[in-house]
C-alpha cells in the first residue's frame, strides 16, 4: 500500500463529533460520538496502527443522547466530556458532562472493526458529573484547560461562559467564576477556543459574526473582533506557537488568520473552500500546517509558512555550516517562503465537520463527515522532509 493513502474507517450512525484522545502520547487514537435520534448513541475509540495501516476500534455506549460535540481531558486517558442532545418536558436540551471509560478501554481494545462482538455488546460510560447548566441554557462545547491537570473545564451555554473546577475524582463539577454576553437579541456562542498562552488565562469565543477574547482572571472582555467574518463564524484554534496569531473560520467559506493586537483587519485570508468552513486546527508542532474541514465535503492542508513561526524555514546554525553551504544558506533565508495549499482531500462525500491532528503523531490527522465516515490521512512525505531537514 502507498505509504501516504488514506485509511478509511465508516460509522452505521451520523456523526459530527471528533477529538484526538489528548492525554496519549504513544498511541494513534481518535474519538467519535455519534448522533443517531433512533438509537442508542456512542462513542467509537478508533486505534490507528501506523505501521500496517489498520484500524482498529472499541464501542462504548453513550445512552444520555445525541453527541454534538466531544472533548478529552488533558491529564486522563480515560476521561471525556461530551455536550448531547436530550428531550427534558417535550423541548430539547444540550447538555454538558464529564464521563470515564472502563478501566480496560481507555487504551484502546485492538479490536478489528468487523468484529460482532464488540458492536454487538458495548459496554457504557461511566458518568462522572453533569455541568449542570440548566438555569445558563444549552451547552454548545466544553473545553479543557490546556496542558492542565484536568481539573478546570470551562462550558459555553448560550451566553455564558462558565468556569468549572472538578474534584479530584471529577465526579463533582462546581463553578467558580462565570461571564456573560451582552447587546441585543438573543446572543448565544457558537465556538470557544481556550489560549495555551498567557497561563491559560485567555479564552476565544465566536458569536455570530464576532470573535472576542476574554480574561479568564477578572472574566471580563480584552477584545471583539466585530464582523471578523461575512457570516457566522464556525470556528476558532490559537497558534501553538505564537501566542498572539488566532485562526478563525465559518460560513463565508473563509478562513481567517488574526494578529489579536491589531484586530482592524486579518494578517491573512484563505479562500479556498465553496461552502461553510466548519473546523480549522494548526499543527501542535509545527505551526504552518493548518487544516480545514467544510460542508464542500473536501479536507484542506495548507501551509502558512510566511506567518508561522519559522517564515524563513528551518533555520540552521551558522556554525555548522561549511562556505559552499553558507552561500546556498544565504540564498534560501533572504525571502520567507510562501504560502501555498498543499493537498486537497477529497475522500468525503458528506460535509465535513471536524478534522483534527493526532496528539501522537504531528504527521498524521483524522477528519469525519456527517455520514459517519472518518478518513486518517498523513502530511505528504515530501513535505514532511523538507520541514524536518
């Protein structure tokens, strides 16, 4: 099999939720939730062996309700948050809680995904606690504080921002400090973005066509992007490596990228995509590759090489190098390099929802269309060497 094919893997369900499990290092491995009105709903733990290109799969069930949007904590292999659908007095909710896998699932089962069994008698997750949020309105997403202890969530529900600190145990979910969205008309978030700079202690939201930031310390506004796009805005991801860069994404089929100290206009746009931009995601290593996932049903890898951390490239040491190579240094560092779209994946035949980097593997991403159809894909090779070297 040519190294660089996708792998295939179909859910029976719908889905639109996907994460990396964060917390595993070693592991390829990816978590689905499905959202099926018929059936009980679940969360697929896919296990991705890199070196035969197998796919293998565990079902846990997810009884609570349709799954909108998944996250896994930080510190915990086996511990997860999902925002779900439920019917409460003939209306429907959305809302948030903290779940553990069993003890022998959460680092994977290696079972084949044609295996009856396993489908057939999936076991169910442990409910740790509820973000309870019925009086603040549904939950849209529930994000971890980065590279933290997973003891602090914060819950997007409307038009508040809730800050949570779980027990040590998370089976005990208390809010410690709250924020709220103010103006006219019914203003709700629709995405959130927790900072891995500044010590955790900045939050990006989306509402509408606006994008704020926010200082979880006092909880208060620091700055709104208004308009920052034509349409709603779908999505938002922080450069992992500069702490000031914001990308953003939504239904102008644009994909946007901020200096946040300088918020009259975006430093750059893409424009590559015919529908809704859904999901955008950097590189947690190296920061010029940005995905992007749509309802155009494509997946696209960019490289955004001329605002990401390293403009002029790889950049070698003076000292290691001999005068022939010095010469064809100073040729490659005179001019950053340029942007450019690397790849178009076109393997969906469904609106993409999410796409998502492994935390295991920086060459390797997953992306999941609505049919229930994730695709594990890799950074062309070719790419990857002329990064590395």
């Amino acid at each position: 099999m040519e190294d660089d094919a996708p792998v295939i893997y179909g859910l029976e369900f719908q889905a639109r939720a996907l994460t990396s499990q964060t917390a595993e290092s070693d592991a390829i491995r990816f978590l689905v939730g499905t959202q099926s009105l018929k059936f009980d709903n679940q969360i697929h733990i896919i296990d991705f062996d890199d070196e035969n290109n197998i796919i293998s799969k565990s079902v846990l069930q997810h009884q609570a309700g349709e799954i909108w949007h998944i996250s896994a904590s930080p510190a915990d292999k086996a511990v997860l948050t999902t925002c779900y659908n439920k019917t409460s007095e003939s209306r429907v909710v959305t809302c948030g809680a903290v779940w553990r896998m069993p003890p022998e699932w959460e680092s994977g089962s290696h079972e084949s995904p044609d295996d009856p069994h396993n489908s057939h008698n999936p076991q169910n997750l442990e409910l740790l606690c509820h973000l309870d949020n019925s009086s603040h309105g549904n939950a849209s997403c529930v994000l971890w504080e980065p590279m933290g202890d997973g003891k602090c969530v914060i819950s997007l529900a409307d038009n508040h921002a809730l800050l949570w600190d779980l027990t040590e145990s998370s089976t005990q979910a208390t809010i410690s400090s709250s924020a709220t969205l103010e103006g006219k008309g019914q203003l709700k978030f629709t995405a959130g973005k927790w900072s891995p700079h500044h010590n955790c202690t900045q939050l990006a939201t989306a509402n509408d066509t606006a994008i704020r930031g926010w200082d979880l310390r006092t909880m208060s506004q620091i700055y709104c992007i208004e308009n920052a796009h034509g349409q709603l805005v779908r999505d938002l991801d922080f450069n992992p490596n500069k702490q000031y860069y914001l990308a953003s994404c939504g239904d102008d089929c644009k994909v946007k990228f901020w200096d946040v100290r300088n918020i009259n206009e975006p430093v750059k746009n893409l424009e590559e995509h015919s529908h809704w931009v859904w999901s955008v995601r950097y590189n947690h290593s190296h920061d010029q590759l940005v995905l992007t996932g749509s309802s155009d049903s494509r997946v696209i890898l960019s490289n955004m090489v001329s605002i990401s951390s390293e403009p002029f490239g790889h950049l070698v040491d003076d000292d290691d190098l001999s005068d022939a190579e010095d010469n064809h240094q100073d040729e490659k560092t005179k001019e950053p390099l340029q942007d450019s779209i690397i790849s178009t994946y076109e393997e969906h035949e469904d609106s993409v929802y999410a796409v998502e980097w492994s935390s295991a593997d920086p060459w390797l991403f997953a992306s999941l269309s609505y049919d229930g159809r994730l695709v594990i894909n890799r950074v062309p090779r070719a790419l990857k060497y002329h990064i590395l070297l």
